[in-house]
C-alpha cells in the first residue's frame, strides 16, 4: 500500500517499469491501483528529478492492443495500447513491461469488472 503517493485506503494491484533488454533501467513507472467503492485507476510516471504523472479511469478505456517485437520477444517484454475516451488523450501506451500477455488479460478482466460494476456498456462511449 502506498498511501503517501496514491492516498489512504488504496491498493497496488500491479506495478512494472518500462524495460530495457528485460532490465528496469528506466524512470517510467506504471501502477494499476484501487480504492476500494471507489475507483480503479492505471497511473504512469515518467521522470527523476522532475515527474510528469498521468491516470485513466479503467471503465474509461475501450480497446487494447499488444506489440512485440522480435526482440522485445527474446526479453520477455512487449508494449500494450489502451485506447480510452478521455478529453486528455485517445490512448496510453504502457512500454516495455514484463509478462505483456498477462498483464494485457489484467487490464481486459479489470476493464470489464469496473464497466459491469459502474452500468456502462460499450455503446455508451461512442458518439
């Protein structure tokens, strides 16, 4: 639990660093984070001395999509695509992380949870 970043009552589900030949040698972070009844949040952090951190409501996010290239495949690493509509930005490319295949069936499971939970349906994010 990391309350001092995420605030009281939240929970870490998943957390990974973009990669570099499979190593976390990078200053990008990503956390898919809870607070219980109350939100379900995929939050990024680029930087060391200065951040530039960013969220997205699960239920927000409308498609996904994976790359792997021939080597991110030798490393065990591959780039997931969240396509969201949001006002902020049209999509949220999570780079590099380990286990992509299972961190994208993550991803898809909590989606559908948080639009069963909240009512919505896919329709209703389409104009």
């Amino acid at each position: 639990m990391n309350t001092h970043k995420f605030g009281e009552g939240t929970k870490i589900i998943w957390k990974d660093r973009k990669r570099w030949c499979g190593l976390p040698l990078s200053f990008t972070r990503y956390y898919i984070v809870e607070k219980e009844d109350a939100w379900l949040k995929l939050f990024s952090s680029v930087g060391l001395f200065s951040n530039e951190d960013n969220e997205v409501n699960f239920f927000r996010i409308f498609d996904i999509s994976l790359y792997q290239s021939f080597f991110d495949k030798i490393f065990g690493v591959g780039s997931i695509t969240l396509y969201v509509n949001d006002e902020s930005t049209e999509k949220i490319i999570i780079k590099k992380v380990k286990n992509p295949y299972k961190v994208r069936n993550l991803i898809a499971s909590l989606v559908e949870e948080e639009r069963q939970k909240h009512g919505f349906r896919l329709t209703e994010f389409h104009s």
